[in-house]
C-alpha cells in the first residue's frame, strides 16, 4: 500500500496495523477519530502532518521511515508511546504538550543535543541510542523519568551529563558506548553522582556495599512488554500490548571475593579491589588464560602503603597488565609514587584526586615521569606524556639525582640495585672494564646508563636510612645487612693496605 486506506465503518476501530508497507503521506485520518494503536513500522512516511486528528490516540508507532521532523503532534494530549527510532531527525522539537506521554524512543536517528523536554511530566522512559549526541540538558525537567538510554553517542565528557545528578527518579542508565566511557572513573563518578535509586547501569546491576554503589552481574531480559489501556465510555477497559525489545547486556563482571568490608571482581579486562580485605585476590591461584586477560587493575578504598608489597606479585601474576589506578588510596607523597618502579611495565597510571593529596602537588606528574622512564609510560592520569615533559623531569630531578649518587657510600648503592646492575657498577668501580677490553666508548655508555639508574634508584619508598624503629622489624633487618656490608668494605679496604704495606716492607731493601 502506498496510502493509508479509507476503510467502511472505520469509527469504531481501535487498532490499526500496516508495517512493512510504502506509505509515504499520512492524510485522511479524520475517520480514524476512535484509533488508540496505529503502526506504520517500516514504510516510507516522510512528514508526520496529519496524525494530531487522532485525539484519540494512545500508541504511536513509526519507526524505521524516513521522518526529518517531529511536527503536528499537539493534537495527541492522550499519547502514552511515540516510537520514532531509524528515522532521520536531527533535533528534538515540538514535543511539550504531550503531557500523558510515557515512552519516547528516538533511537537510530541524528540528534547531537538532548533539549526541548520541558513539559514531559509523565515521561518514564527515553531512548536515545545510535544517535550522534555531545550533550545532554532538560533531561532534569523529567520529574517521572526512571529509564534513559544514551549508549552509543559521541559524548566525551562527564559534564555533558551534569544534568543527570539531578535526575532523583533515575533507575536505569545507559552511557556505554559512548567515548566518556573509556574514562578510568567513569562508572565510579556516575553510581557517585546520580539517583540513589540507580539500580542498572549499563545493563548491569548496581548494589549497595559499605563503600556505596558497586556493579554486579545483571542477566539481561531481553524482550518486555508495554500495554497502553483505554477506558470505554461503557466502563469496559481495552488493553493493546506492544512487545520491546532491548540491547543486551555488556561485558560480564566476575566476583571474586566478597564480604562485609571488601569486594573483588573482575569487570571484563579490568580488575576492580574495593577494601584492604579484597588485596588477598592476589595470592590466590589464577589460571593462566584468566590472568592474561587482567590488563588493568584498580584499587579503591585500599591504603597505597598496603598496596606497595604487592607489586612485585603482579608484575609476576599479571603479564600483560598495562593500567593501574588508585582511587581513595591515601598517596600523599612523592616517594609513594617511586615504588611503582617494581611493576616494570605499564603505558597508564590513573591517581584519582579524592583522597590523595599528592596530585595537588606541582611535580607530582613531572616527578612520575622521571622515576618510572623506564616502563615508557604514555598516559598519567587520561593525558598523553610528551617529550617535552620527559625533557623538563630530567632537568627538574637530574641534577639531584646526580648531586644523590655522588655523595652515597658505595654500599649503599649497591643495595638500591638489582644484582645485573650491582655487578656493573663493581665492575666499573673495581675499573676492570679498561682491563678487559671494553671500548671507552661502550665504557663511558654503560657508565651513563648505570649513574642515570642510580640516580633515580636513589627516590625510592621507603627512605629505609631514616626510618624510625617504629617501622619494624623488616626496616630493621635491611639497615643491619647495610652496615655489615659497609663494614665488610671498609674490613677489606684496610687488610688491603695491610697486605700492600707489608709487601712493600719486604721489597724495600731491595729497591
């Protein structure tokens, strides 16, 4: 059909249905007066003038057309559905008299702004995915508004959705697919920030733990079904039930462990800790394929000080780990920062500004950059690290790294190194290098790579020379092992001389 038909004794219908048709024009609907569902999916109607004859109406559907504008729909003050997803409009308009309106689907079409929602007091539930938004306003005018799906737009930052927090109502929530998504505390700052009866987001379930809103596992229902009833003037109510369906669920989240004061679960590629408790995850036996997948790693609620003796078992457990981030994990200073210097490998460091004061200090970043050079970071924090920056950490810390490793005692700086770098700094210091044949060239290069080592080996965590004997008995035991191998120099230094002295003794009658 090309034309919406004029059919006999049309006053009384009450469900019209005509998919998958070429009706371009919606004309001569003045006998439809009683229509309360009328589908025209998938046919060719290129302007929605004529449908605010239908006083009547109650379900509106019109998806996949060709409709360039929402127009001429005052009339419909009873409207409960409007679906118009797949279309070609580009702007949200003239929808603020349809007052009664609970469902709004404009999927699949070109808006780039949320706007012009005022006056939608009844709507529950707005789709809005597969379009081509930055920003989102109006959406707080929704007093009704439980579900909102923004998945797969163009919005790249949080203060796009500063509009959401006001959204009290809100139970369901949907932004994945978006470019804001990929942001480090992205799903912290929304479960942080929106209703406090979020329930989904994303398609997975959000719960309540100690340390508020976490996400858990949410097995998707894939199809639901709307009914829109209308009451007779014979007190007799009529039901029209519409079935929609929705997207899947994302990626699974696995939890790990979980109790009164930590939780641990792993979110697709990402390990999420919550709580001191949740750091025991990392003893247990993970298999191979499982531990492989773990490229990120977050810790929340988790002293940075508790954190520390844990490095070196996940540069060991997970080899392909490439992100770490802290979120209220008390780094308060710059020397914390050094012993991410064990991980040996990574490209991102989120430090999340709540709850650690070191990121409001001038040369955090800059001081980051130059004592973890060797793991080639390129991001800290969401920003690309620039060679300018490289270039500005080493002329800031450099120079007191030098200044550092020419006034330490030997025995010292052997103790900072690892036992590779501990026999090329005897090896140059005992000056066999020149002995054995070493070029000056390869001589004076490998001494540069082992000063500028040491240099930042120096800006270690902990400073373990002026630990207290607070600190414990493992403080204890390293300042004892460095002064018996300082002694231990010092021993042989003198029987050196000793032995030298009395050779000398004998020879010299005889020189």
């Amino acid at each position: 059909m090309t034309d919406v038909p004029h059919l006999d004794a049309a006053g009384n219908l009450r469900l019209l249905n005509m998919q998958h048709n070429l009706i371009s024009h919606l004309q001569d609907l003045l006998h439809l007066q009683r229509l309360v569902f009328l589908d025209l999916y998938d046919n060719r109607v290129i302007d929605m003038s004529g449908v605010s004859s239908l006083t009547s109406l109650r379900v509106l559907l019109l998806g996949k057309n060709r409709i360039q504008r929402i127009c001429d729909v005052d009339g419909l003050t009873k409207l409960d559905v409007l679906d118009l997803h797949n279309n070609q409009i580009s702007q949200i308009e003239n929808v603020s008299r349809l007052s009664k309106l609970r469902l709004l689907n404009l999927s699949g079409n070109r808006i780039s702004r949320v706007e012009n929602l005022q006056g939608l007091k009844c709507l529950t539930e707005l789709n809005l995915r597969h379009n081509s938004i930055t920003s989102v306003t109006d959406v707080e005018n929704l007093p009704r508004l439980q579900r909102l799906f923004l998945s797969a737009n163009s919005i790249s930052r949080l203060d796009a959705l500063a509009c959401l927090w006001h959204c009290r109502s809100l139970s369901e929530l949907s932004v994945d697919g978006n470019p804001v998504a990929l942001e480090s505390c992205y799903r912290q700052t929304l479960l942080r920030c929106c209703s406090p009866h979020l329930q989904l987001l994303d398609m997975k379930r959000v719960t309540v733990s100690p340390f508020g809103p976490v996400i858990k596992d949410f097995n998707v229902v894939l199809q639901t079904v709307e009914c829109v009833c209308s009451r007779s003037s014979q007190s007799s109510e009529e039901c029209v039930c519409v079935r929609r369906p929705q997207d899947a669920g994302g990626p699974s989240v696995q939890s790990l462990s979980i109790s009164d004061s930590h939780l641990a679960e792993l979110d697709s590629e990402t390990l999420r800790l919550f709580g001191p408790g949740a750091l025991e995850t990392l003893e247990r036996c993970w298999g191979v394929q499982t531990a492989a997948s773990v490229t990120a790693v977050a810790f929340r609620y988790i002293h940075f000080d508790s954190i520390i003796p844990m490095f070196l078992r996940i540069r060991l457990k997970f080899p392909n780990l490439t992100h770490l981030m802290f979120m209220e994990t008390s780094i308060t200073h710059l020397p914390q920062l050094a012993a991410l210097a064990q991980v040996r490998r990574l490209e991102q460091i989120s430090v999340h500004p709540e709850w650690n004061p070191v990121v409001r200090l001038t040369l955090w970043r800059s001081f980051l950059i130059y004592r973890l050079q060797h793991l080639n970071l390129q991001k800290i924090n969401g920003t690309e690290v620039t060679m300018n920056e490289i270039m500005a950490s080493e002329r800031m810390f450099g120079a007191l790294g030098h200044i550092a490793a020419t006034e330490t005692p030997r025995c010292r700086l052997l103790l900072l190194l690892e036992e590779s770098r501990k026999r090329q700094l005897q090896f140059l210091l005992d000056g066999r290098g020149r002995r054995s044949g070493v070029s000056p060239d390869d001589l004076k290069e490998n001494g540069k790579q082992l000063g500028d080592a040491l240099s930042r080996a120096l800006f270690s965590y902990p400073s373990r020379l002026s630990d207290g004997p607070e600190e414990g008995g493992a403080d204890a035991s390293e300042r004892s092992a460095m002064v018996q191998q300082y002694l231990r120099g010092l021993i042989h230094r003198a029987s050196g001389h000793c032995v030298k002295a009395d050779a000398l003794q004998k020879l010299w009658p005889s020189l």
